[in-house]
C-alpha cells in the first residue's frame, strides 16, 4: 500500500506544485518515508526531499495528511492531474535504500591480497 497526493497553488500567473508520496523503504523492516517533489507545474522539479523514516504506513501516513492540511492552510488545493514526477520519487526512493555508507566497527574489513 503506497500513497500518492498532488498538491498546487497559483501564484502570481505561476502555477506551483507539490508531489507527495508514502513509500515503503526496503528490507522488510516495515519502515515507511515520506518523499516530496516540488516546483513549477509541467517543468522538472526544484526540490526533491525525504523524510522519516516511520514505523509503518499508518504513522507515515498520518504525517502526510498533517502536511497536507498545513499546505492547505496557505493555499495549496488537491488536484487530480496525473503525477508527474512519479520517477523523481522513485529515484529518490532508491538513492535511501541504496548501499548505506559504513560507520566504524560496524562494517567487515576485507583486506585485499
């Protein structure tokens, strides 16, 4: 289960938008991440982040609603276009589940030779 939100404004003529996404982080853990994609409608993003991680889709969801709600506090509106940068988000994802950098005495040595 993976949730999905579009958000957009306007702006003095500009339309802005904001991509909202709950994922699911590799490994079977049941940790969650919120990912954010955000920038002018119909161009590429100017900002993609992340946060969390959350125990499970119930609590990053409950995040994702609260962020919503404080958009929409200051003019952001559902819409229901399509998402558009779908793979922003993904790439995203990817980059958090990839190869975590070790920390000392928590990696093997592998001695070459």
């Amino acid at each position: 289960m993976s949730r999905t939100l579009c958000l957009t404004r306007n702006c003095l003529g500009l339309v802005i938008r904001i991509e909202l996404a709950a994922r699911p982080l590799a490994g079977e853990q049941g940790l969650w991440m919120l990912l954010f994609a955000a920038g002018l409608s119909g161009a590429q993003p100017s900002s993609v982040k992340a946060q969390g991680p959350f125990r499970g889709p119930l609590a990053a969801e409950r995040v994702l609603d609260e962020v919503a709600a404080t958009l929409g506090g200051v003019g952001y509106q559902a819409c229901t276009d399509m998402p558009i940068w779908r793979l922003h988000l993904q790439a995203e994802l990817r980059r958090l589940n990839g190869p975590r950098p070790c920390r000392p005495g928590d990696c093997e040595s592998r001695p070459e030779g």
